[in-house]
C-alpha cells in the first residue's frame, strides 16, 4: 500500500520508548493508522484491485485457523502480526498488509480523515460495543479530548448514549462540542467518584477508559453503576495494576472488560459510521518529519483529536 496519510496513536509512543512488557521488533517503522492505494498485490490476492484504497490497521495478519480467528476474536490471534510493532508499519511510503486484514476504504472518503478510524475510531467503537449498553443510557469516556477520546464521544453520541467526559481544562471546550453532556476536569476536582456519581446520578452505566491514568482505573471501578462495565482501553506503561475492593465488586455486580481493537466488521462498521456522516474525524495534518514534534505535545497532553502525517513531507 503506498500510504498517503497515517496517524499518530499513543500507542506508537509507547512502541518508541518500549515501556509495555510486550516489546517491539527492532529495527522499527512505527505505524499502524496508515490510509493510502494499493500499488501491487500478491498472485493469490483477490479482494483487492491495484488502485483500490486501503488502510493499514494494528492486526497485520491473522492465521485464520486458531479458535479466536475461528470465533471473529482476531485481534487476540495468538499468531497475528501487529504493524508498527512486529512488523514494520505505516510511516512511510510503502507498507505491507495481509490482504485479509487490510481495511477497505471507499473511495469517496478522505484518506487524511480516514487514517485515525483505523485504529483509534475502531477500538472506540468496538468499547462501546463491549459496553453493552442502551440507548439514552450514561457512559463515562476517561481521556476524552485525545485521539481515541475525542472519536469515542463521537460514536456515543451516534449510539444514543448521554456522555460525561472527563479530561484536562484545555479539553472541556473542545469535548463539548463533539457532543459530550457533561464535562469533569480531573485537574480541578478532588473527588472525581463522588461529582461522576452526582452527575449522573448514581454512576454510568459504562466507563470507557482511553487514558493512560492508573488512578482514572481505580476512580471508575469505584463509581460505576451496580451492574455495569468497566471498559480497559487505555495502555499504561507496563507493570500497572488494577485493584478492586471484591466485596463491594460482587455486591455491585459490576464488569470489568479488556477490549483491543475490533475485528474486520467492526471496521467496515466503524468506517461506515464516518461515510454516513454520523462521526466527524478532526485531523491537524503535518510532515512525517514532525513526528517527534507530535509525540512532545503528547507527552504535554495538549493533543486535541488527531494529528496525522502526510507521508511525502
Ligand atoms: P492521546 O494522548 O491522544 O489521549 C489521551 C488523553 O487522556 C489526553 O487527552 C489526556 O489529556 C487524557 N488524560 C490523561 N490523564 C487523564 C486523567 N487522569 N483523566 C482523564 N483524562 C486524562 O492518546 P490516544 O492516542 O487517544 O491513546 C490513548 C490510550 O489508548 C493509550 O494508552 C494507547 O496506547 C491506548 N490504545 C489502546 C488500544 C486498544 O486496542 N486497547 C488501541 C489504541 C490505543
Ligand atoms: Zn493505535
């Protein structure tokens, strides 16, 4: 695929320091975001055209034949190969992607906006599925002004969730006017479970958590509502653990769920959600060469959405 555009997830900053237990390849090309054409395929490849638009996303193959490929559970193949991490990935001009995982993305979508969908707006979508919630029903996203967040107030708004998003001060305005009903800045509020159980009296019924804050984890086990889902997607650096006061845990009848990625038909439905107009993608484009101007202001947190490279600069 000659990528044209790829974006910049958290997860290629922890891939560039290492600091997960589970480590990259090295020598590596990060990437796993990366939306361009098909420019050459394999002889046996036939759901693909030269010329068709594809993405790269963060499963780069499966086997296909294990129980999870078996079941649709592939981004937990224990064989699959993840771009811009056990593979080489997307920032640069040409990568590989097995045709089977490669994403197909219509023509008549912007291969900048697209990008993101890729991995960030997949994996929120497939929380917010793995949140088993209905319509009018309360879902807390933690980290809610970044790449993921930002995506994922977006899919709840389209879902018919009502969204209290919680997020630093320079994201409040931001996060509002993506759609979120409520907004909590963790920096100004000492007691962030007690203001999410009056906001939404009583706790929501999910929590997304798409930032890398350990403490954020703890807060929403505590605060959920009896019989609601704790939903892990944000990846601290390795060694931090989640615990929870059991009693109160088996009382509650609450859910604690990892989710990682989604399959290939929560991609075709996450990109089917952006054709039709019901999510925006707010991408800020700069040069490949800018990335590691990218990864300080994100170290900063001062990442509203997305930022995306453009390959050729
Ligand atoms: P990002 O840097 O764009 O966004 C993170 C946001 O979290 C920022 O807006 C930041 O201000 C906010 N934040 C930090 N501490 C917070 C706190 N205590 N309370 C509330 N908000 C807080 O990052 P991103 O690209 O959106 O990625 C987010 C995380 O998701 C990373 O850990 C990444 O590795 C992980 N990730 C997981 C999956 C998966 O499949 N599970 C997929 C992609 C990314
Ligand atoms: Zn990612």
């Amino acid at each position: 695929v000659n990528i044209k555009y790829t974006g910049v997830c958290n997860s290629d900053y922890h891939a560039w320091k290492g600091d997960w237990a589970f480590k990259p390849i090295l020598p590596l090309v990060l990437g796993h975001e990366g939306a361009g054409v098909v420019v050459a395929k394999g002889e046996n490849v036939t759901n693909f055209e030269i010329g068709d638009h594809a993405g790269v996303k963060w499963v780069n193959s499966t086997c296909q034949s294990c129980s999870f490929c078996e079941e649709a559970h592939e981004s937990s193949c224990p064989n699959q190969k993840n771009s811009g991490y056990t593979v080489q990935g997307t920032y640069q001009q040409y990568a590989v992607a097995n045709a089977v995982q490669a994403a197909h993305l219509p023509k008549d979508v912007d291969l900048a906006k697209a990008a993101p969908l890729l991995c960030a707006g997949l994996t929120v979508y497939k929380a917010l599925k793995n949140a088993n919630i209905r319509a009018g029903d309360w879902v807390t996203i933690i980290g809610a002004g970044g790449g993921l967040g930002t995506l994922a107030v977006q899919y709840a708004r389209a879902m018919g969730y009502k969204i209290l998003a919680i997020d630093g001060t320079n994201k409040k305005d931001h996060v509002l006017s993506k759609g979120a009903d409520e907004f909590i800045d963790f920096n100004a509020v000492s007691d962030i479970p007690e203001e999410v159980l009056k906001v939404t009296e009583g706790g929501p019924h999910a929590v997304i958590n798409v930032s890398n804050s350990v403490k954020a984890y703890h807060d929403a086990v505590k605060y959920v509502r009896p019989t609601g889902t704790v939903v892990l997607v944000g990846l601290p650096k390795g060694g931090a653990t989640l615990s929870t006061d059991i009693v109160s845990h088996v009382l509650r009848a609450i859910n604690v769920k990892g989710s990682v990625v989604g399959n290939r038909a929560d991609t075709r439905e996450a990109i089917e959600f952006f054709r039709r107009g019901k999510v925006e993608s707010q991408v800020k484009i700069v040069g490949l060469s800018e990335a590691p101007e990218v990864f300080k202001l994100m170290e900063k947190g001062e990442i509203l959405g997305r930022y995306v490279l453009d390959t050729t600069k």
